[in-house]
C-alpha cells in the first residue's frame, strides 16, 4: 500500500494532474467540496461522498472537460473550543477565561494547524483528485470577509433578521450549540386533553367546549387565541365568538387562520 498507493499519489500531485484552469475551448464542469469539519476524522459518510465525487469528476476530466473540484475544511467553531479548552483543563489546569480571548484564540489557531490536516491526509490517502492548490479554510481571510459581505447585504435586503428563536444551551461552556452537538434522551411523558369553554356573545358558557390535546400543558397559560381554519365546516358557526382560557379564566378570541393544517384533522 505504501510503496504503490502513496507513490503513484504523488506522481499525480507532482504533475499537476489535478489542477485546473479556465480554458475557452472546454465546456466547464466543477464540484465544491461540502467542507468536512477541520476537526473531525474521515468517516463512512465522507467516504462514500468523496468517492462519488471523485467518479464523476474522472470521468468529466476524461471526457475532456475544464473539471475543477475545489476542497476545503469547515471551521467546526464549537467542536474546536470544546477540544481546545479540554487539553487546557487536562493539561495546564486552565480554562479559558484564565487565558483571555485573544490568547485562547490563538491557541485555537495553533490547534488547528497542528491537528486541522488530518482528515485531508485521510482524503489524499484514498486518492480523491481534488485540486489542492485551491483548497480553503472557512476562516480564512477571503472566505470571511465574504460571508460578511454577503452576510451585510442579505441583511440591508431585510432577508436576515434578529428574531427569538429557542436554541440550545450549555451550561458548562456557556455558550449555544448546534442541534448536531446535543445528546438526546428520551423520557416518558403524557398527552393532555384540556376543554376550552366556547362562550355566546354576552360572555355566557354556551355549553360546547373545544378540546385541544398536547404534551405541554403549561404553555396554555401564555395563549392569546384560537385559530380555526376558515374552511372548516365543523366551526363555522364558531366565527367571532370566545372561548374561556382554562384557570386564567381570561376570555380570548377564536380567530380564522389558513396556517391551520387541514390534512392532520381527522374527523
């Protein structure tokens, strides 16, 4: 492995059989790397990906084609923190906070050109034909400055907005973490079915009830209305009138909204 592999891989690189240019007389063909985290190892997942990356880009390359595939590694933000800050408490006892932003991102640069290349050596090692002279880091210099161009403009265009979202947060990091970096656990819950009382104009109990089931009881307390959708036969006489919010004891309206999805309503 080692003495053909390894060697006829280097040949390759060494004449540039990868590399390529804008050329006005081939029809262009390009694949960009979806950028694997810098952190991470070279898994099955990967490996199928590359691999059929690799086929096509061959192939259009034997075709004749201008076939650029362009690699790069993803900055993996969380994941490098949490692998950095481990050898700091591991090592040194430290955390942190007892380094300051500045040094502790510098130790993160450090760890990433120490340890950041190694699942690209696993990629070279299965013989992907990338053009390695193109490769890119996500936190490099270009690449951030225009996600921040673009990040801006997007933002001026109102298509970017703050809103408040529920995220997920770690109470040792202190920080927010994706949903790829939470551990799940199930547990046993239970489904509510809680009457709502429908009321006549003057404010009486009309005797109907609308029943609402749900896991989350509690949000009950916090709501303004009841939608129903304008099209729904069973409560159309039901339009412009209240119901009683259950223990708050507040009436709320019953208002007609589309976003109300038919399809999940079995009669």
């Amino acid at each position: 492995e080692t003495e053909v592999e390894d060697r006829i891989y280097q040949f390759w690189l060494d004449g540039g059989y990868f590399h390529t240019k804008a050329d006005p007389d081939k029809k262009p063909y390009t694949i960009v790397m979806p950028p694997p985290n810098v952190t991470g190892q070279l898994h099955m997942g990967h490996a199928v990906d590359n691999t059929m990356q690799d086929i096509l880009i061959r192939t259009k390359r034997m075709q004749g084609y201008a076939a650029l595939w362009v690699p790069g590694t993803d900055h993996a933000g969380i994941a490098t923190q949490i692998k950095v800050e481990e050898e700091l408490r591991t090592k040194e006892g430290l955390t942190r906070y007892d380094l300051g932003r500045e040094k502790f991102l510098e130790r993160v640069w450090k760890w990433k050109e120490e340890y950041g290349n190694r699942i690209v050596q696993q990629q070279k090692k299965m013989g992907v034909s990338c053009d390695w002279s193109r490769a890119r880091f996500t936190m490099d210099e270009g690449c951030s400055k225009a996600v921040r161009e673009t990040f801006c403009e997007l933002y001026d265009k109102g298509l970017i907005y703050k809103g408040s979202r529920i995220i997920n947060w770690c109470p040792h990091c202190l920080t927010s973490i994706s949903d790829a970096e939470v551990e799940y656990e199930d547990q046993a819950g239970h489904f509510w079915h809680i009457k709502y009382p429908i009321l006549n104009e003057d404010g009486t109990q009309s005797g109907e009830y609308l029943t609402f089931a749900t896991t989350r009881p509690e949000t009950m307390l916090g709501d303004t209305a009841v939608a129903i959708h304008p099209d729904d036969e069973r409560y159309t006489h039901l339009k412009g009138r209240k119901v009683l919010l259950p223990i708050m004891n507040r009436e709320i309206p019953i208002v007609e909204d589309t976003y109300v999805d038919l399809s999940l309503i079995h009669i």
